[in-house]
C-alpha cells in the first residue's frame, strides 16, 4: 500500500495532541486511549499559546513528545471566515509553522498534520483528487484558512526532503458529530442547521444562508479520529492524503434531512444576499483506504441522528419519534 511502513505502536510513545480539548481533538484522545496510548501530553491555550515560539519550545523541552497530533486550529462557518480572514490566516499559519519546526528541532519521530478541505481550488474537477490541490484559488470566503493550512504541506514535504522528517498530512472534509460547535455566530453548516431548525419548531419559517445549491460531503467526527490515528500507525508517505466519507449532498436536500429529524416543518427561506461558499465539494478517498486501510463506518443519516440527540440531550429534552 502507498507509504505504508511497519506499524507504529502507540502504546508505547510519547504522544502530544494539540486542540485536544476541540472538537475533533476530544475524539482523538478517545482513539488514541483506546489504541493502547497513556502518555499522552495534552496542551492547553490557557498554559501553551501555540501561536509563540516561546511557548512551543517550552512545551517540546517539558515533554519530550515521540509523536505529534497537531489539531489545533482557528476555525468557523463561512461568516465567521468573512469576519476574521487575518486572524484565521495568521494564527492557523504562525501555529503550524511553529510547532512543525519544532518537532523537527526536537527530533519527534512522526509529526500527523491536519489540514483543510478549504485548502482546495474554488472550481476543483469532483471528486476532488489530491493531486489538483495547485490548480486554482481556494473559494473566496475561506481562501485565507486554506492557504494557511495549506502552507504547512509544503513545509511537511520540505522538511521531509531536507531534514527526513516523517510528516504526514491529511485533508479531512466537512466534519460533524457530537461535541461540536452550535454558536451560531461561528459554527460550520451541520450544527448550524440543527439549531436552527430546533429553534425554529411553533414558528412560521426558517431562514437559511445562500440558494440551497452548493453539494457538500460530510465526515462523522469519530471516524475522522479513528483515520488519524490509522494514518500515524500506518502511514509514512510524502503525499496529502483525503478523508472523506464520498457521500454527497446539496444544502436543500441537507435542510430537509435535519428537519425532518428534529420535526420542523414551517417554510424554509433562502436568503440569496448570503454567500453560498464552493459550488461543489465531494472527495476521491481511495488514497485512504489503499495507503492505511481508511473507509468512513458511519452514514449521514445515522450520523446526523446520533449528533441531534447529543445536542438535545445537552438541551434537556428528546428527539423526535
């Protein structure tokens, strides 16, 4: 299989997960633990500001990680994209280009980078293909967080050229689960819909951003983690690599899904004024499955339930029959 190398036992190594409090982050310790993983250094904002050097070098020289997640990232919907393109480009830059040259002043055996769907051409042929990752402008909206994260696959690939550094990168698309993000000042389309829809239940119409249009594929946030920790005990190659589930969805059928499940049924209103991001976003994932044995285990659907309940549940009621 592609830059597959013997398997790394993560049982026995050092581990340091940044964002470990995320989204995204909390599942992964989840699969790390489950893996056999109990060292494991655990970084928080309040202690580490990944965005200084300083604070970086202290955390390598404290704890000595054999192994690197960087997960941590500056992230939200395509609002809060519009809102703070220098933030989300300076921070999600200075971060991983930090934190990557110190594993490598470090010596960290193996470094696993997440970075962006975002980070693909606005007009990308579908399925996206990881080798079409150069041939275009990331979409508007979000093209300043994607060629950020983006930045730190051409570090990994340098460093890896240069220094032998074992850099891993991957591309996750749309994630979605329980213990996301639902302020709907920043979150990402799933949650957002979910509450609005909930709130929205006694009243005559929703409003929804954009025309319904644009397709996107979504990713169960416990698969992402298990394909993480696949990819760091599985995978060594020099190449990004998709994780996706390949199932693909327009926004209007996606409003129809989530209001049916929490049992909206008012009128949905589109509102045109707002941006309707990439047109198009649907992954070839087959470099997955063949470099590290990657297939997404949860449908849409069972995913989308599984996420509404958590949420109501943290709402104190129940979904639907």
């Amino acid at each position: 299989m592609d830059g597959q190398t013997k398997t790394l036992d993560l049982a026995r190594k050092r581990i340091c997960v940044t964002g470990s409090g995320g989204f995204l982050g909390s599942f992964v310790v989840d699969h790390l633990r489950q893996a056999g993983a109990t060292d494991l250094i655990l970084p928080r904002k309040n202690d580490f500001d990944l965005t200084t050097a300083d604070a970086i070098d202290r955390l390598f020289r404290e704890s000595r990680p054999e192994v690197l997640f960087h997960l941590a990232a500056v992230v939200g919907g395509i609002g809060a994209n519009q809102e703070n393109p220098g933030q989300f480009f300076y921070e999600n830059a200075v971060m991983g280009i930090q934190l990557i040259e110190y594993a490598r002043r470090y010596a960290v055996q193996k470094t696993i980078v997440v970075g962006t769907i975002c980070a693909y051409p606005k007009f990308a042929p579908v399925p996206f293909r990881e080798e079409t990752l150069w041939d275009g402008y990331p979409e508007e909206t979000n093209a300043p967080y994607g060629i950020a994260k983006k930045a730190l696959l051409v570090q990994c690939q340098a460093y890896r050229q240069q220094y032998g550094m074992n850099a891993v990168y991957l591309l996750p698309v749309n994630l979605y689960g329980p213990r996301d993000n639902f302020d709907l000042h920043s979150s990402h389309v799933i949650p957002a819909l979910i509450r609005k829809a909930i709130e929205a239940k006694g009243l005559s119409q929703m409003v929804c951003w954009g025309d319904g249009s644009p397709t996107r594929e979504f990713l169960y946030v416990e698969d992402c983690a298990e394909a993480l920790v696949l990819a760091a005990q599985r995978y060594a190659g020099a190449e990004p690599v998709n994780l996706g589930s390949g199932e693909e969805i327009s926004i209007r059928a996606l409003v129809e899904i989530v209001n049916e499940m929490v049992g909206y049924s008012g009128e949905v209103v589109w509102d045109a004024t707002r941006p309707n991001g990439q047109p198009r976003r649907k992954l070839d994932t087959s470099r997955a499955e063949r470099s590290f044995g990657f297939r997404a285990r949860t449908g849409l659907r069972d995913g989308l339930r599984r996420t509404i309940e958590w949420y109501l549940q943290r709402q104190g009621t129940a979904i639907p029959a």
